[in-house]
C-alpha cells in the first residue's frame, strides 16, 4: 500500500495564483516524469530561488531533522506533465524515501510552477504533529500568498517555518540517520 495515500493534502491554485508564463505547453504524452535526484533538504529543479536563499531555506529542515528526527523536504519543479501534484507528490517521497521505514513521518512540500499547484505531502506518522487542517491552513495562509505574487522564497520560508513550528511539538528519540540522508546532515 502506498504509504502517502491517505495522509495527503492538496491545494490546487487557481490560473492566477502563481507569477508564472501563461502559454505553458504541457507534455501530451500521460507517461509519468523520471523522479529527479534529490539535491539535499531543498531540491529546486523550478530554478526558483537563488543559492543563498537555497541555503537559508535548508538550515530549516536540517535544523528541524537534528531536533526531531523527521524529514522534511522542500521540491520545485517546472512541471509535472499530465500527472497530477498529488501522485507526482507521493511517487517522489516514496522514490526519495522520506520518513522513517514504521514510522511513515517524512513531509514533502512540492510546488509545480508550470501547472501552479503546490501541495504538502505528509507521511502517515507526521498526523500526530501536523493535522491536514493545520497543513491545508499552513498552505492557504502562510505559503500560497506569497507564491501567488511571485515571491516563491518569502512563501516557502513562511511555510516551512509554520510547517516546523506545528510539528516541532514533540521530538522522537534519536534513531540512526537513514542512509539517503547521510550526506545531507554530516
């Protein structure tokens, strides 16, 4: 069973809500997009933001894994094709192996630009810490209002900074780092 499946929340933005190209050409083809290399805590193949606002937008979520143990990551993404922001979210969490084998308490915030949709995927255990009320809010009133006027970074910093703040409530005992993070947090 895919372990992203009933946890999910997705926000679906209207033509105008992202600054983004209006004469976007999808692929016609229904086949899904290869899952790109995850780059680190922020993996921005959107090419939205700066390195320097690349790196201050990681120290969140690496700061956030040393307290509490989960993953949070951060993906952007020109476009997801014919697929739809919700099975492109969780075929990329589960490809990336967010959250813990058991414990299911990865979270992955996926903006598309071209398709102007954006979505927080959350792992099954992550609905102790973060409720998809809390998530659909953090989306409506702390991510999207920034992103809609173009301004991705301010949008995604207030987000993660929501995101961690709700989850942050209570940390896990330490745990062996999983392997696909090794080079992330040494």
């Amino acid at each position: 069973m895919n372990r992203y499946l009933s946890r999910a929340i997705l926000l679906l933005l209207s033509v105008s809500a992202i600054a983004a190209p209006s004469s976007v050409v999808l692929p016609a083809s229904t086949e899904e997009l290869a899952t790109p290399k995850q780059l680190g805590w922020v993996s921005d193949y959107g090419g939205l933001l700066s390195q320097t606002e690349r790196d201050d937008l990681s120290r969140m979520p690496g700061q956030y894994f040393a307290q509490t143990r989960h993953q949070m990551v951060l993906f952007t993404v020109k476009t997801i094709g014919s697929e739809s922001i919700d099975a492109f979210s969780r075929r990329t969490a589960n490809a990336w192996g967010l959250g813990y084998k058991g414990t299911d308490d990865g979270i992955l915030v996926t903006v598309a630009v071209n398709e102007r949709k954006a979505r927080i995927e959350l792992g099954q255990g992550m609905t102790a810490y973060i409720s998809d009320a809390a998530a659909a809010d953090i989306m409506q009133n702390a991510l999207m209002p920034e992103i809609a006027k173009g301004n991705y970074y301010a949008g995604l910093k207030a987000g993660l900074g929501r995101l961690t703040e709700s989850a942050r409530a209570v940390a896990v005992p330490a745990r062996a780092v999983h392997p696909q993070f090794r080079a992330i947090t040494a």
